[in-house]
C-alpha cells in the first residue's frame, strides 16, 4: 500500500501512459514491419513537462517488444563520437556473430604440432557512424526487426551532431531499409531543425505535438494506478485532483504522488490529501518548470510575459505592446519568439495566453523571476 505509483520528474515514465495510446499505435505499426508510415521519421514537440520524454520512453520499449535495436541519446556535442566509439561497436559486438574471428598467429613447439591462435575485434573503436548503422539494421533484418534511433533533447547548438545522423538514417530508408528515427525536443528547438541547412530529411518528417490531457484522460491518469494499487480515490477528490492539474501530465504526476504519501496507510485518498498535494505542487511548478523556462528566455522576452501576466486570462497583443512601451513589430517579434518556444499560445486573433499552467500567478507572486540575476524580494527587504 505504501508502493506510490505516481512518478513526478522529468523523463520518468509513470505505469499509466494516459492520452498516448493512438500514437503509441502509429509507431507499433512500424515495428510490427506492415505498411510504410510516415511515423518512420517524427519530430514530438511540446512545451517543458508535456511528456515528451516519456513518449520516447514509450516508443523505445514498443521497439524493444518486437525485437528491434534502440540506438537512443541524448543531443550533445560528444554524441556522435560516443556513439561512433564506444556505444555503436558495443551493440554490434554484442549482436554481430562475426564481431570475433580467431586467427593463426604462428605455432607452437614444432613436436606438438600444434597453433597458436589470436582473437581479432571487429569493431574495436571502428570510427564509421554509417557504417556501423548500416550493420546493425542488417543484423536486426536478419531476425524480422529493425533499428531505431531515438534522439532527446533536440537544441540548437547541437544541429551538426542531428545532421549527420539524418545523413546515415536518410541514406538507409532511400534503400528502404528497415530503420525509424524520432527526435523530440521543444518547439524553438524543432523549429531551429526545421530551418538548418543540410536537414531537409526532417521537413518530410511526421510533426509530433504533444498537448496536455483532457479532462478524462487526466481522471484516468491518477484514477487507474490508485485502482491498481488496491487504493481508492473519492469522486470529489479525484475532480479536484484532475482540474487543479489543469492536464498537464508533470503536474498529474507530482499532484497524484503527493496526495497518496499524505496518508499511505488509509485505503481511500481523500479531499484533504488532495488539497495538500495541490497545494504543495503548486509551489513546487515555479523551481521545476517555470523558472527554467525562464531562463532560456531573453529580458525582452521576459517583459512580454510580465506584461501578460497582468490579465486574469487571454491577453490582448496590442495592450501587452503597450505595457511594454513597445512598436507594434518589436512586440511581434517577441510574442513569435515565445510561440516558437512554446511558452505562451495565441488562442484567438489579436490575444495570448501562457502555456505552461500557473505561470501567471508565479510571475505575479515572484516577479524577481522574470528578470533573472537581480536582487530577490527577500533580498529587498533588507534594503529598508
């Protein structure tokens, strides 16, 4: 009873994959090796905590069930070396029957007759990142499979290591080979991929955008691992649960999670469980998410959300250019900026609104945040 289900933090993927399943389809049909899809190469997106990660995750176990090879990593300078010499050769070390051949050397002494004999590595530290892909889908062709690579965290300064893996991967589905590919990362950063010169293969690629849950998806999310867990949830306390998640699948986890260590020994979750849980995740969004959504923004980028942050919801563009004391195209370019990122959603013709739940009431109660690295409200107080 005391085992909680609920797995708040990023990339940690929870027992319930809720409002995934028609996706998580799409890529099992290209395991299962029937028709072509265009899910053989995608690109997910969606904003901080969405759950693209755990997506991946998903995928990778779904290729995994059918016998495929994951190549998986995380986009950084050092990946494609990395790869290249040490994880790639492992792999095919490890699945190629040919990887160590036995050669003569020389012989023994001359009235035994006998050989002596060496072992040789075929793939020790081979530096051919194509080549060895190559391989490795032939290895898993050989066994009705195949070979997926699954890249996370997609950036901007790390385009050249995308690139010449979209080379390698290109190459072998133009032979029609049995190899997927899918990248995740956030809005900015997908566009960035979109836009670089040498990645075109990703502009034919099936666009992924994640989106938070719906209201029953998110019931079922925090309603079936309490179930499976042999607890209970009270109808009052599983809505206020779900509403004060607002869909969002990091704070469905960090909700559920708290309300179930409230009072792990009772059988049911109660209304009093749930209000401490939303309570205490509330606070916890600004430290997780929304202050390091903050940070890969410029100050520019920052005022404009202030300015937002003065409406109860939807904010007018024209009225936010206008807090900021800014020309209609600076304006502009900032809210284009922060739709490409992700953090705030054009509703409506003319309005904004953020993305990421409670990010207006964090600026409102911490408006130190928006203009990172000067002096904290505390800080001030010692100022009088």
């Amino acid at each position: 009873m005391h085992d909680n289900p609920f797995r708040p933090g990023f990339g940690i993927s929870p027992p319930m994959l809720a409002g995934r399943d028609a996706l998580l389809d799409e890529w099992r049909e290209v395991f299962g090796l029937g028709a072509w899809s265009p899910y053989r190469a995608a690109l997910v997106t969606g904003m901080r905590g969405v759950g693209k990660t755990v997506l991946l995750n998903a995928v990778e176990d779904a290729a995994l069930a059918r016998d495929w090879t994951v190549v998986h990593g995380t986009l950084h300078a050092g990946l494609i070396d990395g790869l290249e010499h040490d994880r790639l050769p492992a792999m095919l070390q490890e699945q190629d029957p040919q990887a160590r051949t036995r050669e003569v050397t020389g012989l023994t002494v001359p009235q035994v007759g006998g050989l002596r004999t060496e072992v040789k590595e075929r793939y020790e530290r081979e530096p051919r990142l194509e080549s060895m892909l190559a391989r490795l889908v032939e290895l898993g062709e050989e066994r009705g499979a195949g070979v997926l690579v699954s890249l996370d965290e997609v950036a901007k300064e790390s385009l050249d290591q995308l690139r010449r893996i979209a080379i390698a991967v290109q190459h072998l589905m133009r032979e029609d080979r049995r190899i997927a590919i899918v990248a995740a990362g956030v809005p900015a950063s997908i566009a960035a991929a979109l836009d670089a010169d040498g990645l075109t293969f990703f502009r034919r690629a099936q666009q992924v955008r994640l989106d938070t849950l719906t209201l029953s998806e998110t019931r079922a999310a925090l309603a079936e691992p309490v179930r499976t867990r042999g607890r209970a949830i009270g109808e009052q306390a599983l809505e206020r649960a779900a509403r004060a998640s607002q869909g969002y699948p990091y704070l469905v986890q960090s909700i559920g999670a708290r309300a179930w260590e409230y009072t792990p020994s009772t059988e049911e979750i109660t209304t009093d469980a749930v209000q401490h849980a939303v309570e205490v995740a509330h606070a916890a969004m600004g430290e997780s998410v929304i202050v390091p959504a903050l940070r890969g923004l410029s100050s520019r980028d920052r005022d404009y959300l202030l300015a937002m942050a003065e409406d109860d919801g939807p904010a007018s563009t024209a009225e936010v250019g206008e807090r900021m004391g800014a020309s209609p195209g600076t304006a502009g370019r900032q809210r284009a900026r922060l739709l490409d990122a992700g953090i705030i959603v054009a509703p409506a013709r003319g309005s904004v609104d953020f993305a990421i739940p409670l990010m207006r009431e964090h600026l409102r109660a911490h408006p130190h945040d928006a203009q990172l690295g000067l002096p904290t409200a505390a800080r001030d107080t010692f100022r009088a």
